[in-house]
C-alpha cells in the first residue's frame, strides 16, 4: 500500500470516527449515559490525528513533487519553491476542503477536551452537532466528484502545472488556513448554542466555555482579512485594497456579525438580556462563513475570482438552508426559555450602546450581503442582472462605519444599567474637548473639509481614542494609587488582571486607527497615470517622479522573464528613495517562442516608499503592443519555427524520434534565448515606453498597524487570567471528587 | 408613561425607520445599479446607459496616448464580439483569453469604457477552467 494510499484510508477512517462519534454522543445524549459521550468525545480525537496523518501524506507528496497525485501535479512542479508546494495545498478544491475538515476536528477536540468534566446536557448534542459537520466535510471529500485530494492519474506526467504566479506571495500563502480557521472556528459556538437550545440549557454557561473560540475566530478572521488586502494592495498593481468583490465581501460578513455577537454576549452574561438575539447572531455567523466557503465554489456571482461552477457548491448551500431553517426552528421552539431576565433601564448605559452598536453592525453586514447578491435579486425582480459598483457600497457603508467608530467611543465610558448626569459629564467631558480640537485643527490646518464625511470619521475617532486613553489612564491612576508602584509597571497590571476589558479597549484602538486610514486613504489619495521613457519625469501631489533607467532579467528556475525600472522620488527637489518597480512575465508554455512569456501569468512588483503620514506607490507595465515590438516578436518566433521544425516531425512513440524531439526542443530552447536577449536589451536601450501608475495614499499603513493593534488586542482578550485557571482546576477536582464519592 | 405602551411604541418607531431605510436601500439599488449585457446581448439591442459588459479577450492593442483597445467575445458564441476602448488601470491578469468585466457606454458599436473599470477576473483555483486553459497546459509534443 502507497502513502496516498493509506492517506485515502485515513480519510474514510475519519468519516468513520465522525459519524461514530454523532451516534454516540446522541446516544449518550438521549440515554444519559456519560460513556457514550466520553466515547463519542474520543472518537472525535480519533478523527483529528485521522485528519492530521491526511494533511501529513499529502504535504510528503507536495514536498517530493509526486506528480501521481491530481492535486500535487495541478498545483506544484518541481520548481515550485519550497514555501509555495507546502501551502499549495489549500490552492485546490480538495485541499482547501481537507483543511476545513482538519481544522475543524482540531478545534472540536481542543473544545471538548477543555468541557469534559462540563456542562453535561450540553456536551452531547454539541459533539453531535460538531461531528455532523465533519461528516459533512469528510463525506464531500469522499462522494462529490473532483473534490477528493487523493485523486491520482494516470499516466502520470513529468511536469506539474505550478501555482499561479499571482499567488507566490507570503500574504497568500498564510492567507486561506486564516480565513478558514476563521469560519471554522465560528462552527464552536455555534455547535454549543445548538447544545445549549436542544439541552434547554440556556444560560450563560455555553457562552462562558465558547467565547475564546469565538474570538479566536475573529482574530484569525481579521488576520486573514488584513493579508488579503494587503497581498491586494503590493501584488495586483492596481493600487488597492479593497473593491467590495463578492469573494472580499464573503469574509466581511461573518466578521462583522462576529463582532456583534462578541459584544452582544457580554450583554448576556452580565446583565441575562439578549438570550434569543445571542443564538440568532452565532447560526447567522456560522451560516456566513459556510456562505463564504460557498461563494468561491458556486459560480452563482460574478467576481474578480473566475469562480467555477463544481460539485460541492449544491451540497455546501443545503448545509446552508440545513443550518438556517433547523437552527431558527429550534430557537422558535425554545423561545419559553430564552426570556431576558432584565430589561435596558436606561438608553445611557452600557447595554443600550452595545445593543445601538449591534444593530449598527447588521446594518453594514445587511448592506453587504444585498450588495453583494443584488445581482441575483434584479435578475429575480427585473429579469436583467445588474451590479452594484464600490461607490454605492461606499453610499451606504461610510455612515454606518462613522456611527459605529462613534458608538465605539461612547460605550466603554458608560456603566452597565446606567450613568449618573453627573460622572456623564466628567468622563464625556474630556474627549468631547479634545474631540473639537482636533476638529478646528483639521479645518484650520488641512484640506479635510472638502471631505466631510472623512472630516466626520477623523473628529469621531479622536473623541472614542481619547475616551479609550482615559480609560487606560483611570485604571492606572487607581492601581498606582493602591500599590504605588509607579504609572507604568501600574499599567501593566492592570492590564494583565482584566485582561478581557483592556484586550477589549486595545481592539478599539486598533480597529479605529484602521477606519481613520481607510477614510484617509480613501479621500485624499493622489493618483496618476503617466507613459514614460527612460529619462522622463512626472509630478504627482508633494512628489516627483523621474524614471531613471529601464532594467532586464530573466529567471531560468521560475522562467520568468522581468521588465523593471529604477526610479528616483524627490521631494522639494531632494531624492527621498530609489524605487525598483517592474513586471514578471511567466512562461505560459515550453513551446519555446518568445510569445510564450506574454501568454503566460504577469505580476507586478510595486515601488513603494512609505511611512507613518503616507505612502508613495508605483506600478509599471512596459507597452508590449507596441508595433516595432509585435514586429520583433512575430518574426523571431517565426524564425525559431523556420530553424527548428523539419518539414516531417520525427514519432516520439518510435526509437530515435523521443530523442530527435528532444533536440528539437533544446534547439528552440537556444533560439527563444537568444530572442529574449534582443529584447531585453531592446527594453534597456529604453526602445520600449512604459506605462506608470503612481498613488500617494494618505496613512495608509495605518490599516495595517492598527488590524495588528486590534489583533494583539484580542490576543489579550483571549489569554485566561489567573482566576480562570483556577477556576478550570477547581472543575477537574469537583468532577474527580463527585466520581470518586459515586464509586463510593 | 405605562413601560408598556412606551415599548410599543419605541417598537413601531424602529420598525418603522427600518421599512424607511430598507425602501431607500432598495430603491437606491435599483437606480444606482448597471445592467450586465454580453456582447451578443449589446449588438442586439444598444442600451442607452451605462452597461457591465462581459466576455472574453480576443485581441488587445495598445494606443500611442497609452489608451488601450480590446475586443471582447461572448463566453456563449464567440462569433458574438464587441471592441473596446479604455483607458486608465490595466489588471495584472489582464491579457488574450481572460474573462473581463468593463464598464462603459455604447457608442456607434464601440464600447466607450470608464477609466479605471476593467476588471480581469483570476483563474480560479476551484474550477476546472484553470486547468483547461490552453495557455497553461504543457505542451507534450515537445
């Protein structure tokens, strides 16, 4: 037996464990029998190193290039750098599907593990729950066709087709098992929910064992969210982050209903309100993410994404429908059970806000989602598809985002059920002051008021960071003055013992740092688009741009011939950095014609120039189209034909003809290089015009830095304090004891 | 005033603004939205607006002003084509072969496109059509 072989085995053994373990665990869940549970439980960790040997035989098979394997030929080839075979992986069908699975059976043991002395009624409808998925998943693995990552072929070919050029970019290669672990994670709460309505079990306890993995979710969430926009805004040489695509759009939704429930739950756990609400915004969560994984296999919009139409886009939509209509049944049908215990006394307290923010965060994922699927709907309403662009999404999201940068500001200064008049005006006094500060400066000082609403966004988000420093400076101030152990060490304290709170407010300054930069950059960028030759100089906003020379490489690992330039940036006339731009063009083909490199893949290399106010970026892309070139280009490939095919092409099936092929083939391989050389020397005698386009976008790094602020934020967030620890042990010896005195 | 009746009627203000916001949201929509035409559907009959046309990429040329001039063939009948003229952004994946979508208006059976609205969708890595394109399969013969 192959490894792919036994990886195949491994495979249907963890479809085997899963559906064990739901049979089990309902069994057990029925019955009231712990062992069943325990023993579903086990099966559960079964299926993860199942899972784990799967990923394990086919990365081998990536690493030792074994062409056998469909997935490995389809997507790597021997010279696929290491780093890229390794994480070609999840760039397929089957791949990406493995990982779902993977994932999910890693987190679902890590959440049992950590509940087995907990929880008892809940546990086994959530195993069953979690199972089911991986049923699910494994099950499409197996029976949807195309989709199995062992598929092997026959014969097997030589050579693999490679990644897509576009996608051997770092940012690429962490980005997906970010966002799946994302989705994934979400699939936690949600089971627990689902155990929780099916247990009658609807207190605070399945939101206390779950709410690491939610906001686990949404940190991978986040982090897969910022490596796309920024592979989006160094790799595609357009110069942006984000253009409101449907595959873009798939991954906002869950992350902002995520968000929403993240906040809502602590509505719950601290004042019993919100019950139903809570488990409507985890199935919705979940349905989003399965949405996501759908969007990209469905073929059903039309994106930047050419998204096909393959056989696991039906079934992952009835998961969909499965997962709506079962858990709106259930919540219905346990609505007795879901009344808050409190009601919101007053609009100016805690709850009330995080309720406003909520809605505000539906709201941007409603927009979304009908943006994203307008098309669908016109073709239902109208019987013509029509799209909706960035400026209608632009319309309705900048408000809403404007609102809840705002309500970010307001809710950590106020105090569950509700604030005296009094202590509103001390602690909103301060950040309102600093608030039209900043405001008169930016009109009096900047051009920011021919954009109103980034005006807007900037003076709101100097009141929520100048609440939020307060509340860092307030915690301090009274820890200092408690134990006198000087601001800073008082600092961190504080922030170490109420980790959730502090994590939470450090989220806020980072996700407000990124709405003032997407405001920046988005309303006050420079953009030009200049045809240069060597020598050439252009202008755009504060800076200079003078195309110094043109440059020409070719690599024969990657056979990758570049185009590039160096450029100098001046600014008031002195050189701010010497910027390398340039265009990779990929071989599509071992034909060996000159044609072959401007068929195949292009990427860009960007030129950038940044720092903290903003950034310089420059893409190029040489005139190819050029007649005298189309010219070189046709002739010289005409010429490599004339040299090196004989008027009878040899056999290769007959003895000789393999080898009297394979001179031919090393014949136009001679002749296509020596092509290649005239025309790069072509370009760097700067005979070839090349089309520049230069963005000076304002605070853009700000995104960046202020997703890692809000990343960093959740991490503090998600860490357990001492309390919980001890409160986990205390568990283990509760449940030990109760064991020990059933023995007895 | 009764909890009660404050709470309905907070109820209907809210539900009430939702409806408002929702009817704009959709009537907005409608108005804001560009029809999606494949060049068989344009050549027979020309819309009056703006249109999303769609379709492959047959031939591309580059003007000496750096404007740049395409035709696009229907993915359904690609005797179906119709060229275009455009200028500004060109996506990395843009080239002969590519599925585009482009934004523009139809002047005397050319489309007029929008600066910078060329959208190139990327092979996909989860449909088959990667795998069939021509361009980058390799060539065995030789």
């Amino acid at each position: 037996m192959s490894s792919i072989d036994a990886g195949f085995a491994c495979l249907i053994a963890a479809f085997v464990a899963f559906a064990y373990g739901a049979a089990a665990s309902i069994w057990g869940g029925r019955n009231a029998d712990r062992r069943w549970v325990d023993s579903a439980r086990r099966g559960v960790y079964a299926a993860a190193i199942l899972l784990t040997l799967c990923v394990v035989v086919l990365e081998a098979a990536f690493l030792r290039s074994d062409f056998s394997v469909a997935l490995v030929a389809d997507h790597s080839s021997t010279t696929t750098p290491t780093l890229y075979k390794m994480t070609a992986l999840w760039g397929s069908q089957g791949g990406s599907i493995l990982l779902w699975a993977w994932v999910l059976s890693i987190a679902s043991s890590g959440v049992l593990f950590a509940t087995r002395h907990k929880h008892r009624e809940v546990v086994p409808w959530a195993t069953a729950v979690l199972c089911g998925l991986g049923i699910f998943f494994t099950g499409l693995m197996l029976l949807a066709g195309g989709a199995n990552p062992f598929d092997r072929l026959s014969p097997v070919p030589a050579e693999g087709l490679g990644l897509n050029p576009l996608l051997r970019h770092p940012a690429m290669a962490i980005h997906p098992p970010m966002l799946y672990s994302g989705y994934v994670l979400f699939s936690i709460p949600f089971a627990f929910a689902i155990g929780a309505l099916v247990a009658r079990r609807l207190d605070t306890s399945w939101i206390r064992s779950t709410r690491r993995f939610g906001l686990l979710a949404w940190i991978f969430l986040s982090v897969g969210i910022l490596l796309g926009a920024g592979w989006s805004y160094v790799e595609l040489g357009w110069g942006g982050y984000w253009g409101w695509d449907p595959v873009e759009n798939a991954s906002l939704m869950p992350w902002l209903v995520g968000t929403a429930f993240l906040h809502s739950i602590m509505v719950q756990e601290r004042r019993g309100m919100l019950k139903v609400w809570n488990v409507s915004l985890i199935c919705v969560t979940f349905a989003l993410s399965l949405l996501g994984t759908f969007l990209v296999r469905s073929g059903i919009l039309q994106s930047i994404h050419a998204f096909g139409e393959s056989t696991v886009g039906t079934p992952l939509l009835v998961l969909i429908a499965l997962v709506l209509a079962g858990s709106t049944a259930l919540i219905i049908s346990r609505l007795g059970d879901l009344r808050a215990e409190r009601r919101v006394e007053s609009m100016a307290s805690r709850e009330a806000v995080f309720l406003v923010n909520n809605v505000l965060l539906i709201g941007l994922a409603f927009i979304i989602f009908y943006g994203t699927f307008f098309p669908l709907i016109a073709e239902a309403v109208t019987g013509e598809r029509s799209t909706l662009a960035a400026p209608w999404f632009d319309r309705y999201v900048t408000p809403l985002a404007i609102l809840v940068v705002l309500f970010t500001g307001i809710g950590p200064l106020l105090a569950w059920r509700q604030i005296s008049a009094g202590r509103a005006l001390r602690l909103f006094g301060p950040p309102v002051a600093f608030a039209a500060v900043v405001l008169v400066a930016l009109i009096a000082f900047t051009d920011s008021a021919s954009e109103p609403g980034a005006l807007i966004m900037f003076t709101f988000a100097a009141f929520a960071l100048a609440g939020l420093l307060g509340e860092f400076v307030r915690g301090a101030t009274a820890q200092n003055a408690l134990t006198g152990d000087g601001w800073a060490l008082s600092l961190g304290r504080v922030v170490v013992r109420n980790r959730r709170r502090y994590g939470g407010y450090t989220v806020h300054v980072g996700i407000i740092l990124a709405f003032v930069s997407i405001a920046a950059s988005s309303s006050f960028q420079n953009t030009d688009d200049v045809r240069m030759l060597p020598g050439d100089s252009t202008t755009v906003g504060d800076y200079e741009l003078t195309y110094v020379r043109p440059e020409a490489y070719r690599d024969f690992d990657e056979d990758r011939l570049t185009f590039g330039s160096v450029v100098e940036v001046r600014r008031d006339g002195e050189l701010v950095e010497t910027l390398t731009p340039s265009r990779n063009y990929y071989s599509s083909s071992s034909t060996g014609t000159v044609r072959s490199f401007f068929e195949g893949e292009a990427t860009s290399e960007v030129g950038r120039s940044g720092g903290a106010a903003e950034d310089f970026w420059t893409a190029m892309r040489p005139d190819l189209t050029e007649p005298a070139i189309e010219n070189f280009i046709a002739t010289a490939d005409r010429r490599i034909d004339e040299a090196t095919i004989p008027e009878v092409l040899p056999d290769p099936e007959t003895p000789g003809g393999a080898e009297a092929m394979r001179g031919i083939a090393e014949a136009r391989s001679e002749f296509q290089g020596l092509a290649i050389t005239n025309l790069e020397e072509r370009f760097e005698n700067g005979e070839i015009p090349v089309d520049f386009r230069i963005n000076v976008n304002p605070l853009v790094i700000w995104i960046w830095v202020g997703g890692a602020i809000g990343v960093i934020g959740g991490l503090i967030a998600a860490w357990p304090t001492a309390s919980a620890k001890r409160r986990r042990v205390s568990d283990v010896y509760a449940a030990r004891l109760a064991k020990d005195l059933g023995r007895a | 005033m009764d909890p009660d009746r404050k709470r309905k009627i907070r109820l209907v203000v809210a539900l009430s603004v939702a409806v408002l916001l929702a009817t704009a949201l959709v009537w907005t929509s409608f108005n804001a939205s560009t029809e999606a035409k494949s060049p068989s559907e344009l050549l027979a009959a020309t819309p009056a607006g703006a249109v999303d046309a769609y379709g492959k990429v047959v031939t591309e040329e580059t003007l000496p002003d750096g404007s740049r001039e395409f035709v696009i063939a229907d993915p359904e009948d690609t005797s179906q084509t119709v060229p275009v003229e455009y200028e500004g952004q060109v996506p990395d994946p843009f080239r002969e072969g590519r599925d585009v979508i482009v934004t523009g208006l139809m002047v005397d059976g050319t489309l007029v496109a929008e600066k910078d609205s060329l959208i190139t969708k990327c092979p996909s890595k989860f449909s088959d059509e990667a795998e069939d394109d021509p361009n980058i399969v390799i060539d065995e013969s030789l």
